[in-house]
C-alpha cells in the first residue's frame, strides 16, 4: 500500500457561482436548492441556502448549515475510488491542502493477469476499503466528525468495482450525517490540475488518457463540457498494456512505465508503424489497430513473452527496445495530431483557452508531455500536467471534484444510517461526460450506445433549464 500525506498545494477553492441549481450528484431527481445567486458571496452562505431546501427529499439535515459546513476555506472532503483496479482514498481542504493521501494498487493482479478481472478486482478491493479510507483518516488526524461530505466515484468505470466505493462511501456518510457527492471519474481527472495550478480558469481544454478512456474535451464550466475527440475503439492505456504484456515486460506497476522506461534504450524508428486515422481530419482517436501492428511485429521477430524481459539475450533485448519505441513514438504522434486539430476547434468556440490539461495515467509519462508541450507552445498556450501521483487513480481528484461541486450546491443529502447491504445504488458504469462537438463528429466513430448514462453536462444543464 502506498501512503503519502502532502499538503504543499494551496489553493481557494470556490469559483464563482455560474450555475444556480444543484443536481442530486448520485440520484436524477433534480432539485431547486437555492434562488440565483447575485453576487459571489462566500460559500457558507451559498449552502446555508443549499440544505435548508433538502426538505424536498426523502432526508433532512439535522444539523444546523453553519455547523456541518463551516466556513469556506475549512470545509474538509473525503475522497474514495474505486472505479477500476485502485482502491484509492484521500483528504482535501477546501484552500486545496491535501491533508492525506492513499492509494491501494492491485499491482500482484494485473501482472498475473496482465489486465483487470472485474470479478477479481472486486474483492480486491473489498478486502482493503476498511483500511484504505482508515488510513487516510488517520494520516490526516481526523475522525468522519471532521468531515463536511463525502465523495465518491460513481461512473464511468466497472459496476462490480464502483459499488464498493459506493457502498462503503455512504455508510460512512450514513452514520455521520454527512452530505454526499458522486463523482464523475474522468470530471475528476481533468478538474485535479485546477488545485495545482492557480491560474486554471475555465474555459479550458483537456486530454485525458488513461486505460479506459481517450477523451478530448473543451471545460466551459464546471459541469459543462464539449467533446471534441473520443476513442473509437482501444484507450492508449490499453495499448501501452497490451505491448508491455506481450512483450515480456514487467506488469506490476501496470504496462505503460514499464514501456516507457524500456522505450529509452531503442531506436524509435527501427520498426515502420503508420499513425492510425490519418485519413480522418477529426479528433478522435483508435488505438486497436496499432496493437495489431505491434503483436505482428512482435510475432514476425520471434519475441516470446514467456521469457522475462530481465532474462532476455541483449540481442532480444534491444529488437523488444525498438518496438517498445516505436510503438510510443507513433501512439504519442497520434495524440500530437488529433490535440492540435482540437486547439484550433476549440479556439473557435472559445478564444479565451489558455491551458491544455493533460491528465489520466499515461499523462504521468515523460514522453508524452514533452512531445504535447511542444503542441502546446506551438498554439501559444500553455501545458497543465498533475504530478503522477495525481494523473493516476488517486482519491484527491474525487475529492477536489466532489468539493468544487458541493461548492455550488451540488450533492446529495445524508443517506439512512442503515442502508440495506442489497440497496440498489445509482452506479453508471458508461457515462460521458459531455456533449460531442457536433462540427467534429465523424463517420469512423461505431461506438456502442447502449445502456450509455445521460452525460453529466446534460443533466446539469436540463436542471438549469426546468429552473429558468
Ligand atoms: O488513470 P489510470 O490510473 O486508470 C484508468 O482510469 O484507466 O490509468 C491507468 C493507465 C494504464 O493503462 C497504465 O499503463 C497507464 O495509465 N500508465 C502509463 C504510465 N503510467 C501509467 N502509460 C504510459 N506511461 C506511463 N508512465
Ligand atoms: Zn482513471
């Protein structure tokens, strides 16, 4: 388990309010929770007016506003993920002081398996909750009493695994009377660079790579976001995992920093792969046929994943090297290509962007940002990257998230201290984010639209517009 307890970022936290109503975070009921606000008032007051409406439904506060939110730099939020394999927990202070920090990664599983079993991922992460958001606690030297909500990833991610984060997230706030926030996992991915990064005011543009997902997005608001690109098919995760597994390559801190460190020794142009959708001028991404690529170069130079990479002749070696290199350079170009398409879209739409955030796991890789900060500069703006262990899954991007949301009255009340084990929970395991650009869609894209959630922009603006 990797423990850390920071508290060297600082930040205020609360923007200005832009979006009056608030949205039930983990139910769709929509609620009215407080009259428009005229100025930029202090946040206390803004949820003071926020619970006294929670009336409405089925719970109530009993707690007075004043005594379960404090004032608006004091505010204290749990953050708990679970949504794929890290079993993740923090604690973050509305001034943007991570107070705690712990992460409980399935590294034995994913190297056994070389990918996530949801089954398996599942108990893994039961077996650890307990102790994950203990420890967290106990880093930060709170109890659940110092806490004024908790939040929780609720989607995109798998069911089976998102339900434990779930589970275990309202138990805590069902025995502490404390409001509750669910969290859009890749929301939260993009929204951790605003607590780093002082300067990051909305609009801006985000690439958020990870395992799961490739999403290039443009953040109008908080809650509100245009898709500009998506993948069609693979997540660039998934290809840096799949190389790594087939090339014998040490999967226990997941593929993609095994790749990149052996990438290092090779020769990036050794071996000719074409960067996928060059024929299509939008922005979005595919990564399955370049993992075909690389397999049948892998099968054309007789590389045998059986034998570890540490146990390789320097011949083997070096030919694994050049495909590990080559592989980055081409999925990093397509990345390069698809983000300066998605500058000039989003200049289009907003002129004012000055920051491109690129956050999720595979931002955590040097390559990568060099090559995107060279993008950027190029457009006259500038790069955001997270520190890795904020680019990762981590718990202190739910709870920034969850605390940037219940800031503007957007969280669910308490729920019952004695929740059925077989309560049916709000879980969205396909949720996007926002909107695609319609200007940008295109005709490669084949995604599967079943059982897709509402997006969390939709949701938030159809209340906004019941209110109006
Ligand atoms: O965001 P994340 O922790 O979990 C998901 O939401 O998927 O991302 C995990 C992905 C994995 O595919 C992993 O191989 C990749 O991020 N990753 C990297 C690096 N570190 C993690 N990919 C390339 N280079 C890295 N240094
Ligand atoms: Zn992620």
């Amino acid at each position: 388990m990797v423990s850390l307890a920071t508290s060297t970022f600082s930040r205020n936290l609360c923007p200005r309010p832009s979006l009056p109503y608030a949205v039930r975070a983990l139910g769709t009921t929509l609620l009215r929770l407080h009259p428009k606000p005229t100025s930029w008032g202090p946040l206390s007051s803004s949820l003071k007016s926020c619970s006294a409406h929670f009336s409405a439904s089925n719970f109530k506060f009993s707690k007075s506003p004043n005594e379960t939110l404090g004032s608006r730099d004091d505010l204290v939020v749990l953050g708990i993920e679970t949504s794929c394999d890290d079993t993740a927990a923090a604690i973050v202070r509305s001034n943007g002081d991570i107070l705690s920090q712990v992460v409980s990664s399935q590294a034995d599983l994913l190297a056994r398996y070389g990918g996530v079993a949801p089954k398996m991922a599942e108990g893994a992460h039961m077996q650890v909750i307990d102790q994950v958001v203990q420890d967290a606690l106990e880093n930060a030297n709170l109890t659940e009493r110092d806490l004024s909500a908790v939040a929780v990833t609720i989607g995109p991610g798998l069911s089976l695994c998102l339900r434990v984060g779930v589970q275990k997230a309202r138990k805590i706030a069902g025995s502490h009377n404390l409001p509750i926030v669910g969290v859009h996992h890749m929301e939260a991915h993009a929204l951790v660079a605003r607590l780093i990064e002082k300067d990051l005011q909305f609009p801006f543009m985000a690439l958020l790579i990870s395992g799961g997902h490739n999403l290039l997005i443009l953040a109008r608001d908080l809650g509100h976001y245009i898709q500009l690109g998506t993948t069609i098919d693979d997540a660039i995760g998934e290809a840096y995992d799949k190389t790594a597994k087939w090339l014998g390559l040490d999967m226990r801190r997941s593929g993609g920093p095994a790749i990149e460190e052996l990438a290092r020794e090779g020769d990036a142009k050794a071996v000719k792969f074409s960067t996928p959708m060059k024929q299509h001028k939008d922005c979005n991404f595919s990564y399955a046929g370049l993992k075909t690529q690389v397999r049948l170069a892998i099968e054309s130079r007789n590389i045998n994943a059986e034998i570890p990479i540490s146990s390789a002749s320097s011949e083997d070696r070096s030919s694994r090297a050049d495909i590990a290199a080559s592989f980055q350079r081409v999925a990093v170009l397509h990345l390069e290509e698809r983000c300066e398409r998605a500058i000039e879209w989003a200049l289009k739409i907003e002129p004012s962007i000055k920051h491109l955030v690129v956050s999720g796991g595979v931002a955590s890789n040097q390559y990568v940002r060099a090559q995107l900060d060279q993008v950027v500069k190029k457009k006259s703006l500038q790069l955001v990257c997270p520190p890795p262990s904020l680019c990762t899954d981590n718990g202190v991007m739910v709870a920034w998230t969850g605390l940037e949301h219940f800031c503007m009255g957007r969280y669910d009340p308490p729920p019952p201290a004695n929740e059925p084990e077989d309560y049916v929970y709000d879980l969205r395991p396909r949720w996007p984010l926002g909107e695609e650009y319609s200007e940008g869609r295109s005709e490669a894209r084949s995604l599967r639209t079943a059982r897709i959630h509402p997006s969390l922009t939709s949701l938030i603006q159809a209340s906004m517009q019941q209110q109006s």
